[in-house]
C-alpha cells in the first residue's frame, strides 16, 4: 500500500465543507439577510477584520439554540458535493479528519456527529445563553473568532496532526499556510481570488473529491 502524503486533513465549514455560509442563513430567515451577507463577504475577502465583523453579525441576528440547531441541519442539508465521501475516503484510509471554523456550537458539533468526525478534532467558536436558551452573547476570548485565529489552533495542534493540508475558501484560512505543509484554497462554492493568489493549489471544481489526488498516495 502506498504512504499517505499526508497524517491530517482540516476543514473549514462554511462555504468548504458546506455550500452555506452558516449565520447568512439565520439572518435570512430573520429578514436581515443583504445586511449580514455583505459584512461575510468583506470578512471572507479580508478587506475587514474578523473581529469586528463577528461581533457585528452577532449582535445583528443574536442566534437562539434553537436557531443554530436549525443551522446544523442546513448544513447537513447543504453539504458541499462530494464532501461525505471524501470524508469517509479520508477516514479509510487512515488519516484524521478535523474541523476548524469561526461559526458555533451547536451547529458544528451537529455536523461532525453526521459526518462521524470525533469531537475532539472539532474546533469552533462558543455562544451564550440565558435560562431561556435565548441568545446572552458570545466567547470573544476565542481566537476562532479573530483573525489569525486558525493559525494558533494548528499550532497547537500540530505534533499530534504531524503532516497536514488544510483546506478553505476565505482569508482566514489563508491565514494558516504558513503553520501547514499544504494549503488548498477551495473556490469551488465560492471564488475569491485574494485566496486563489496566497493558496499552494487552488480549486474551482465544485465537488470536493478534487482534493484527493492532493492527499492521497
């Protein structure tokens, strides 16, 4: 059998592993979508800072649990195409699959129980609630939640991940390929070529399964 070229694969969710962007879709159902949406797209492009356009979107749409667990069930209903099987090629064939994304709990940990991906390669960021489950705020502390965030958590990470590719769609990702030994920018749901011009490889194809001759030996 031929060696894997890589032990670890990460994942960004939204607009990577799924075909939505996870709270544009709660700002649509609360009326507020052209609004969110637009502070997405600069965060994603990296004209503005993560940071800043968190807190604006949270405050904006302030998810209750119940909205977020709706959110984790549009992801599985959103799943970018190829992305079960590559998961599951990725798993048999001996490589660790994890999750590392901005978005929240418990939309996130929804998706890796779907996509049988172990919670303890699962890294996301946290809401608050107050006894109600209404919406009381968020980790701001997180560093999932800022810029360069995705980079401290690899680095962390990185002796039990060992050689690892990581593949996203946004500035934020970007941000990480110099803590990895492969970043795939992944246009295939959305371009953005700021992303296309920092990746190591870049893919427009919409099924994920593009990333495999990448990974595999």
């Amino acid at each position: 059998m031929l060696k894997n070229k890589f032990d670890s694969v990460v994942f960004d969710v939204d607009s990577t592993l799924v075909k939505i962007e996870g709270l544009d879709f709660i700002a649509k159902k609360k009326g507020k979508g052209p609004e969110i949406e637009k502070i997405t797209m600069d965060a994603m492009n990296g004209n503005i800072l993560m940071e800043g356009a968190m807190k604006a979107k949270m405050e904006a749409i302030a998810p209750n649990y119940q909205e977020l667990v709706d959110m984790g069930h549009a992801y599985i209903k959103n799943l970018t195409n190829g992305a079960r099987e590559v998961v599951d090629i990725l798993k048999q064939n001996g490589i660790k699959v994890w999750l590392i994304t901005g978005n929240f709990q418990p939309a996130v940990g929804i998706l890796a129980k779907h996509l049988k991906i172990d919670n303890g390669c699962v890294f996301s960021n946290i809401v608050y609630f107050d006894e109600q489950m209404n919406y009381k705020g968020f980790d701001q502390n997180n560093p999932l939640g800022k810029n360069g965030g995705k980079s401290q958590i690899i680095k962390k990470f990185k002796k039990e991940m060992k050689k690892v590719v990581f593949i996203g769609d946004g500035s934020t990702d970007a941000e990480a390929k110099n803590e990895v030994d492969l970043f795939i920018g992944f246009g295939g749901v959305v371009l953005r070529p700021k992303v296309q011009a920092i990746a190591d490889i870049y893919l427009k194809d919409p099924n994920l399964k593009a990333i495999l001759p990448f990974i595999l030996g």
